[in-house]
C-alpha cells in the first residue's frame, strides 16, 4: 500500500468541514473573551482592587480540567435543551481565554509609561481620550501576546469537545480512536497542530503590524 493509498478512504469534504468548524468554534469563543477581557482587564486598572479576585477567579477556572468543566456546563444548558453541542464547549474555551487576555490587557495599561500619562493629563485628556489615543494603543502588543496564547491553547483544547457533540476535528481523532484507523488519527492530529502554527503566525503578523512603529525594535 502506497503512502496515498492509506489515507485514500477518508471524506475529505467532511475533514475540511470538520476544520472549517473547528475555526468557527474557537473563533467565536475567544472573539467573546476579548469583548469580556479587554473591558475587565481596563476595569482593573480602574479599580485596582478588583484585580486580584478577578486574576484568582479566571486562574481557578483554567485549573480545572477540560473535560470535567465541559461535564459541569452540560446540566446547565440541559435545562435550555443545549446540553450536548457546541454551546457548553464554546463557554468553557471562553472561559479558558479570559485570563491571558484579561491579565495581558491589565499588565499593558499598567505598563505604559508613568510620564506618558502624565503628559496626556497634562495636554487635558479625560480618561477615555487617554485611553482610546494613548494607553490603548501601545498597550497592543501585550494584548495580543494574550489573545495569541489563549488561541493556540485552546485550538487543542477544542478537540475535547467533540466528547459532548460540539464538532470540530476532535470528531476525526475520536473515530479513529473507535475504529483504530491511524490514517484518521494523524490527519486530525495534524490538522489541530497546523491550525495552532498558523493562528500563531498569523497573530504574530497582526501584532508587529499594530504595534506603533516607536515601539518596534
């Protein structure tokens, strides 16, 4: 048997379906931990006494496994009929994504420039011009450094989630685990680490190219 010939009897339509799917899960879920993350983690900056409780509650919730927070989810949305597919899985990847990017964004603000600061009071900028024109902006890098991690990390982290219905190649890797078809198994494994090298490539691309050029050594 050829080398072609051992990987021949798979659906290749459902292999780039089950991809395409996979995207769009880990898409959603750290799309949503950003909207919650970066505003939480401005929050802190804010009131910096709320960022303890918050890092410590985000850090428990990354403690605990996958596979048992996927379990704890499934009574809550049972109640809602959602219990087994993509919605407890893309709560728990949600979940998992918000400390890097809420700490990330927190150490950014914090880290910008004390006289930096100063200036941008000093020329009459409120708090939120400050923000969205100073602090923001070269905050950047930082946050993305977050949201890179909690892309590649939970790319991996979504193959679980085929174990309650919720797609994505971790269908590939548990059939072929069913059917001891290694052909399978290396197509998905393969396929989850070439997701997780090119999402990082491509989030490395995205912060050089958003990080002020006064920045970029």
């Amino acid at each position: 048997m050829s080398f072609f010939d051992a990987f021949s009897h798979l659906d290749w339509a459902q292999v780039m379906q089950l991809t395409w799917q996979h995207i769009t899960l880990v898409g959603v879920a750290v799309s949503l931990a950003i909207l919650v993350g970066v505003p939480l983690g401005i929050l802190m900056t804010r009131f910096p006494a709320l960022a303890g409780p918050l890092q410590a509650s985000a850090t428990v919730l990354l403690t605990v496994p996958s596979i048992a927070l996927f379990g704890l989810l499934l009574p809550f949305y049972s109640k809602f009929g959602q219990g087994l597919g993509p919605l407890p899985a893309i709560t728990a990847v949600f979940l998992y994504s918000l400390l890097p990017i809420m700490r990330n964004t927190y150490l950014a603000l914090t880290g910008v420039d004390a006289g930096i600061r100063e200036a941008a009071k000093g020329i009459g900028m409120t708090f939120g011009q400050r923000l969205r024109m100073v602090e923001l902006p070269i905050a950047v890098p930082v946050i993305l450094a977050g949201v890179r991690t909690a892309v590649v990390m939970n790319i991996g982290v979504m193959t679980i989630a085929a174990t309650i219905g919720a797609g994505g190649l971790g269908v590939l890797i548990l059939a072929s685990i069913s059917r001891s078809d290694m052909s399978m198994l290396i197509v998905g494994a393969v396929l989850v680490s070439i997701l997780a090298i090119f999402a990082d490539l491509l989030l490395q691309w995205l912060q050089r190219t958003l990080t002020p050029k006064g920045l970029l050594k």
